[in-house]
C-alpha cells in the first residue's frame, strides 16, 4: 500500500483527543470524622492517580481518528489483480468452436471486452488496439489466449508488440452471409433532362420503376423533371441529361457529397476538377468532386448507341455504381500476424482504497456512537 499524500498522517496527532477526554482524575482521599486537631495523627498528602475509563469507547474513537488520518493522506494499492488466464474471442468465430477451460474467464475481443456469455458484437473491431489495450489492462502474471480466424480486419501494417506471450489460435473463416441484394432497399435518383431529351430519360425512369418494385410498395416513386427543377429534399443520386455546362448550384451540391449521372455531352472540367477513380470503357467514366462523385455515360442514352439499355440487368447495373460503395477492407493473414514481445509493460493504474475506508469508518462511528449512547455509559471500567 502507498499514499498519494503522505502529509495527512499528521492528523494522527488527533489522537490525544479521545486520550484527554478519557482520562479521569482522581484522588485517593480517606474521610475522617471530626476530632480535635491535636489528637489527628500526621499523614502523608492524598495522591494523584490519573486512569483511562470506558476502553471500549475509546478504542473506537481511536479508531476513527486513525483512520480519518488515513483518509486523508489517500492510500491505493500497486500493481494489477485478476484471475490467471483470459481468453478474447473473435466476434467472427462461434463460442462453441473455442476450447477453453469453463473456469478461466472468456471475452469478446471488442471494445469494453464483454463476457463471452452475451451477444456477440459487431464483426469489424480494431484488434491491434484492443489488444494492445488488453496488453496493459492485464496483470503481468496473467496469461492471455486469442481465438481469431485466419482473415480477418483490424491489423496495422506491421505485428503487434506485447509485453507478454500470447497464446495464438487461428481457426478457419466462417462462411459469411451472403450480403442482402441492394436492390431490396429504397433509392431514390431524381432526372433532370433537357426538353428533347425525354426520350432518353425514359430509360432511367424504367430503372427507377424496376428499383420500386424491387423495394416494396413502400418505397418512394421516381422523380423526373425538366432541367432546372429544384431538387427535392432527400435525394441520394442525381441524373443529369443536358448538353453543356452543369450548373453552379448541382456542381455544389456534388462537392458536398452528392452522386450525379451526367449525360455524354455535359461540359465540366473532368481533368481540373476532379481526379479520376475508374475507367470502364463500355459505358462510363467516375471522377470524384470535393466530397462527391460524378459519373459521365459514354454513349447517349439510344438503344442503338447503347445496347446495353436493352438487357434485364442493366437497372441493377446502374445502381450499382450509383451507390457509392465502401472501399474493400484489407483482410490480414492472422497466422503471420501473431504479436511480438519486447513491448514496455504499461503500469497498472494504482487502486485507490478510498471507498472501502469510507465504508469502514461509517460503521465505527456507527458504533461509537451507539456505545456512546449507551445507559451503561458512566459506569466503571
């Protein structure tokens, strides 16, 4: 045990306190009856004694005092305690698959480490950092068993570093669900077309009407309107089938984040004002704006110069490339990814012993003070 402030034992001068208001004086004095002076015989002074009464109650009080003193000067202890083993679970793997001794303690290895007992968290957790947390969290004494499968996300670069040997396990990658159909989910793309360009809009409202259905009923209806329209309020993609220069206000709304579809012969600066991400050279080209992106079709929307109007897949196609997709997440061999020792150990965080003082204190003046309320209170020690 330490004390942050050591100073604070100086209120055990308060000690004599309870010493002072226990002691009694007495004096050893004899009565005698009256009788003339000069028959009285010649007696040593009556004598002084100073004695404690009621031990019980100053013990008590002793104590209070000793351990307000305490208090004071803040006592934690060093050094981590826990049990002698743990075990972090991937949330990818099954628990039924981990071999583990009932006894020892088992976690997700997610942030805050649940208990193995509990729902399993979300797939995609940071493993170097948890388990660097882990690391330090750990007493030095505890050993510490990963269960992983072989691919998984979350590394850095390089292996981690620990301070202690880590029992590694790697178990084969569970089947991933296959991932619901994007087109089961509402989309909503509002068309802006030039007046003799109708014909051409009509392709994207067949695919809006495709997208519907895939959706359900409930799923907002296309929107589709004569350049220049305002757009509506929650729009996830905008088609743009007009010659010439966009408009300052749909080039703002891109650089905020937005999606646009752009007609063959729209003018914008596409080698100034944005970097080129994909080139598919059957229909079209994607740069990316500020925060968004920008599409612009090859070929006009004519079934002659575009055949691929014409196939069953092309509205899931189309979506497809609309919706901006996440970039692929690295998947890390974690057979080659086992961590290293070497590492500093992190120093525990000392453990304050305040509450369980606090606590203790309250229950000796509670008996103080029912001694001290006591009838027997005056009598003797």
């Amino acid at each position: 045990m330490s004390l942050a402030f050591p100073l604070g034992l100086l209120a055990l001068l308060g000690l004599a306190l309870p010493l002072l208001v226990h002691l009694a004086r007495r004096e050893e004095q004899v009565p005698t009856m009256f009788a003339a002076l000069r028959w009285l015989q010649a007696r040593r002074k009556p004598q002084r004694r100073f004695r404690l009464e009621e031990f019980l109650l100053l013990a008590l009080r002793l104590l209070l005092v000793a351990g307000l003193a305490l208090l004071l000067a803040s006592p934690f202890l060093r050094g981590a305690t826990g049990a002698p083993a743990w075990v972090l679970v991937h949330p990818a793997l099954d628990p039924a698959q981990v071999e583990r001794n009932p006894e020892t303690p088992a976690h997700w290895l997610a942030p805050g480490f649940p208990p193995l007992e509990g729902p399993a968290p979300a797939t995609d957790v940071p493993v170097a950092s948890l388990l660097r947390q882990a690391d330090g969290e750990l007493a030095a004494a505890t050993a510490l068993t990963v269960w992983l499968p072989a691919r998984v996300t979350g590394f850095d670069r390089e292996r981690p570093r620990l301070s202690r040997a880590v029992d590694w396990r790697v178990l084969p990658t569970p089947a991933a669900a296959a991932p619901e159909a994007s087109n089961a989910t509402p989309f909503a793309l509002a068309i802006r077309h030039a007046p003799d360009r109708a014909d051409q809009a009509r392709w994207l409202r067949a695919a809006q009407k495709a997208w519907q259905v895939a959706a359900g009923a409930d799923a907002p209806a296309g929107d589709a309107a004569i350049a220049g329209t305002p757009l509506p309020d929650k729009v996830q993609a905008v088609a743009w089938l007009a010659p010439g220069e966009l408009p300052p206000e749909l080039r703002a709304w891109i650089e905020a984040g937005g999606t646009a579809l752009i007609a063959h012969d729209a003018i914008w600066p596409i080698t100034g004002g944005g970097t080129a991400t994909h080139d598919d050279t059957d229909w079209l080209t994607e740069t990316r704006l500020g925060a968004g992106r920008v599409l612009q079709l090859h070929p006009p929307l004519y079934a002659e110069a575009f055949p691929a109007l014409l196939e069953p897949d092309f509205p899931a196609r189309l979506r497809a490339r609309l919706e901006a997709a996440p970039p692929a997440p690295t998947l890390a061999d974690v057979a080659a990814m086992a961590p290293r020792t070497g590492a500093d150990g992190f120093e525990p965080a000392p453990r304050p012993l305040e509450p369980w003082l606090v606590a203790a204190l309250l229950l000796l003046f509670a008996l103080e003070r029912w001694f001290a309320a006591s009838p027997r209170r005056g009598a003797p020690a």
